[in-house]
C-alpha cells in the first residue's frame, strides 16, 4: 500500500518539543482568558475575566495599565484634547504601541466599534448617565468595566470613600487581581509608599502651609476639596489644601473665601487651551486677591494635570510639590 515512509511520521525530538510548547502555550492563553476573579467595582463584587482589548479613558486610566506591564492587553486609547500630549508620558513609548480612538469624550458607540471588551474610566469624566456609558449599559453589551476607586465618591449605585492614595493603591492592586498580576502590582504599591514615606520624612516642623488650588473660573473659582488626588499630594507635601473642610471631589467656591483662608501657595492645575502662565497672570491681575500672600510673593506652582487626577504620576507631583515647599523654606 502506498504511504509515508514510516521515518516521515516521526518528529524529530526537538521540533516534537516546540509543537508540545506551542499548545502549552495556547492552553495557558485559553486558561487566562477563561479565568474568573471576583473584585470590587467600587462597592461590587464583579466577575473578570482577563481582557484582552482593553479601552482606556484619559492619562490616569492607560498610565495604570502600562505602570502594570499591562500594555499587550490594551486595544486602544481616548484622549480628550484637554489632556496633556501622549508625549510627554513616562510611557510614550507603550502609547506607541496601541491605537488611538478619539480625542472626544468617552461613549458607548466608540467603545463597541473598537470591539473592546474592558473599559477604564472615572465616573462622570468617562462613564456618564448623560452620555449613555456606564458601567450598567457595558454589563448588557458584556463589556467589562472598571472604575477609578476615587471617583466612586459620587457613584450613585455603590458610592465608596477611599483617601484619594489610598484609592490608587486600590486600584492598582485590583486592576493585579483582574488581570492575574498581582506580585507586580504590589511591588508597585510598596515602591510608591516608599516614595510618600521618603517625602513625609523630610517635611520640616511647623504650621502647615495653606495652599490653594486653582482650576478654573472668573466669577467663581473651581478647586480641590477633599476627595481628588492633589488633596493628598498637598497633605502630604506637609502643607494643607484650604478647601479641605469641603466634603466633595472638585468644588465651585468663592474668591472670599480664598482671600479669607490667606493661602501662602497657589497650585496651578496645568490643562487645556489655558496655559499655566495665563492663569497666573489672571490671578495677579485680579484686585479680588492683591492682599493674598501666595500673589504678593508670587508663589505659583504648576501641576500636570496627569500628576492631579488619579493614575502614578500623582507621586511625581508629590514629590515635585514637596521639593518646592521646600525650597520656599516657609
């Protein structure tokens, strides 16, 4: 009967290897893929499997994934026009290597056209009732979702209260679980307390020094209260945000209450079609505040925005921040 020479069916013991490797290696994906770990979108336990086209809204959310080593699994990126440029990331180069989507805001058309099958965002600035995105909707599509600890302050359904470090370590730490990274993730963590540590350490004795944050607006300034990232960049830089008495995340106050509070140090959040530079000049030009003595000194410091919203570069501007205090010598 004709056939192969009995020789032609067997492999070689080497190329038998790579073939028995080769299907390790897919079964090991398949394994990834199918595995399921329950962890908490802000106060929910939800079921994850490990994405594989992961949507990724502003600096904060793609910083956390590729801080991770988690850039593989990431599909592609929207980045408002507020937003910095990509360049100027510690991880242009992992930008690089995924797409970008839109420089609009976050919706649920985008995210299915781009066949994600996980989004991270914040609520409000990505996920919205408004724009129909949310967390709820995705379930349906069976979209995976997270959302930045930080912003579930304000979550309707599952509201959680989480110091706005802390809730980047919580992140990060649960993006680990999701993701079956979890040693990686906690080296992260534990090198970005060292970080905060090492800064605490070198605050000098005294009052805490009054900073006030300014955003944005005439009429009526918008700030920092309690519950966003440079909160705690101030706090533990050994100064003190003058609005954190205000028990919200980003709050519309008045330019007496600024006077009022006498803030020695104005924060600048850097964003947009404004420049930092512009919103100094207002500032001082503004009679409101001639008797403030952060304007009387020119005391300006200027904050990335990606270092002021949740993601890892909130530590740079902590350290950034505290090295300039101390250089003031107040």
């Amino acid at each position: 009967m004709a056939g192969f020479p009995l020789e032609r069916l067997v492999l070689p013991t080497s190329m038998l290897s790579l073939v028995l490797a080769g299907c390790g290696a897919q079964i090991e994906a398949d394994d990834a893929e199918a595995r399921i770990a329950t962890v908490q979108r802000c106060a929910e336990d939800v079921e994850y499997t490990v994405p594989q086209r992961a949507v990724v809204y502003e600096g904060g959310s793609a910083d956390k994934l590729f801080v991770l080593g988690l850039t593989e699994h990431v599909h592609g990126y929207v980045m408002p026009p507020a937003n910095p440029p990509v360049s100027q990331s510690p991880w242009a180069s992992e930008y690089e290597k995924v797409e970008f989507l839109s420089d609009d805001l976050l919706n649920r058309e985008l995210v299915v056209d781009a066949n994600a099958d996980f989004v991270v965002a914040g609520w409000n600035s990505g996920f919205s009732d408004a724009r129909g995105i949310t967390p709820e909707i995705l379930d349906t599509l069976d979209i995976m979702s997270f959302m930045h600890t930080e912003s579930c302050f304000n979550y309707p359904d599952f509201p959680q209260r989480v110091t706005p470090f802390e809730a980047l370590f919580s992140d990060l730490e649960r993006l680990g679980q999701i993701f079956d990274v979890e040693e990686r993730a906690d080296e992260i963590v534990a090198s970005m307390r060292d970080r905060i540590e090492a800064v605490y350490a070198q605050v000098p004795d005294g009052e805490p020094v009054p900073v006030f944050l300014y955003d944005f607006g005439e009429d009526q300034p918008f700030t920092a209260a309690s519950q966003v990232p440079p909160n705690d960049i101030i706090r533990h830089a050994g100064a003190i945000n003058i609005f954190n008495n205000l028990d919200a995340r980003w709050a519309q106050v008045s330019w007496e209450a600024v006077v009022e509070a006498e803030p020695e140090v104005i924060m600048i959040l850097d964003y947009g079609d404004t420049p930092a530079e512009e919103k100094i000049a207002f500032l001082k030009a503004n009679p409101v505040m001639e008797t403030v003595p952060a304007v009387i000194n020119d005391r300006f410091f200027v904050l990335n925005y990606n270092e002021g919203i949740s993601g890892p570069r909130t530590i740079d501007g902590l350290e950034k921040f505290a090295a300039y205090l101390r250089e003031l010598d107040l």
